[in-house]
C-alpha cells in the first residue's frame, strides 16, 4: 500500500543519493508536493497527517503534459516540521537504466526527450517564468483491493467476508492446480486482511480516493 514529503528552503533531511537531486516546479503527488526529485528518489512535503509510513511501498507515477514514468517506490524517511505537516523521502526501487534517465530529464527539465539527452527540447520548448517547461505532476496509483475480491467499493462487511471464504476454497493452492492460484490467494488474502479491519478500510478508502486506479486485477 502507501506513504508521502517537502519543498523549496526546506531543511528536511539531504541524506546522500547515488544520483543529482533536481529542484522541481509544480511537481506534486495525491500525497504532497513533490520538493526534488533523481533517478533514485524524491522528497515530498506534506500538509496533513499522511496515508502511508515509513517503510511503505507503492507505485509512482510522475507525469508531464504529455508523458509519464511509472516507477516502484518506498518510503525510507519521514521528518515531521508542524503538528499534522512534514517531509518524507522517497527511495526509488529497481529503476532500470531507461526509467532512471527518464525521471533524470523529468527533474531536470520537466519533460522527456525522444532521444533521451533532453538537450534540443530543453532549447526549443517555451518555459514558464522560471525558465521551465510546463512541470510535470505525479500521481500515486494503487491496487484495488476490492477488485481482488470481487467486490463492489460500497460492499458490506459481510459480503466482503463471503466473497473472501469463496476465494479461498477456490484458490487455495492444496485444491487448485492451476499455476497462479498461489499468487491469487495471496492477493485475495492480502485485500481480505485490509477490508476486514474497519480503521484498516477507512484508511485505504481515504487513499484511493486520492489515487490514481490501478487496472484492477481479476482473482475469479
């Protein structure tokens, strides 16, 4: 599931990065406003009491006008500066050469070039007053729980509870031979552990109804 960070003057923590920080325009997330952003990570401020903690993982997606990177994240810090607001680092997980020059040109630039240098659009593409192209946004996509189940957002617990035991009589590893029943179950479990709890569900609702959709993955 999920978590957030900080921005410009900000004194949160600049723990060393393998790669260049840029300062960014106008970058933000469903979590925050995105500060700076490398190829292997970001800060972002917050000003509310963030839906995810330390440790957390997630899907980024940053996204320009016209272009977007999706990229698999956690969050490795988290620094409060006020009573519900702070900073969070987000550390970039398995980003293959590709991605890592992508969100490169992202931070430095605000978009993607063809090419990958970012050189003849950062020279040929109006900016903004502060020498920019139009900056790219972000968005945090999540898995949809509810779609693992089967189930409709508004179910009841006990139809959530139904749907979860069918499941798993289905799925189950020792009764099903099929080659992903295992990971279905898993994913059926995983969903079923959120939806059960109500602080758990409240907490997931509230994120994604920030977030962007994921494509919802079919358990049945």
């Amino acid at each position: 599931m999920l978590r957030n960070l900080f921005g410009k003057g900000a004194v949160g923590p600049l723990r060393p990065r393998a790669a260049e920080r840029y300062q960014t325009v106008g970058l933000r997330c469903p979590l925050g406003d995105i500060v700076d952003l490398s190829s292997t990570g970001a800060r972002v401020r917050f000003a509310a009491s963030p839906d995810v903690e330390k440790g957390e993982s997630f899907t980024l997606l940053v996204q320009s006008e016209s272009q977007s990177v999706r990229v698999a994240a956690r969050v490795a810090w988290m620094k409060r500066t006020g009573i519900r607001g702070g900073l969070m680092g987000v550390q970039f997980v398995n980003v293959r050469p590709g991605i890592a020059a992508a969100l490169t040109q992202l931070g430095k630039y605000g978009f993607i070039t063809a090419d990958g240098s970012g050189t003849d659009a950062a020279a040929s593409a109006p900016s903004d007053s502060v020498g920019r192209t139009s900056p790219p946004r972000a968005a945090i996509e999540i898995e949809d729980l509810y779609a693992m189940l089967g189930v409709d957002r508004t179910a009841t617990d006990e139809a959530i509870k139904r749907s979860y035991h069918a499941l798993a009589l289905e799925l189950h590893p020792d009764r099903n031979p099929s080659p992903d029943a295992a990971a279905r179950f898993a994913n059926a479990a995983k969903a079923y552990k959120v939806l059960r709890s109500p602080e758990l569900r409240a907490r997931y609702d509230a994120l994604l109804a920030r977030c962007v959709p994921a494509t919802p993955r079919k358990v049945a």
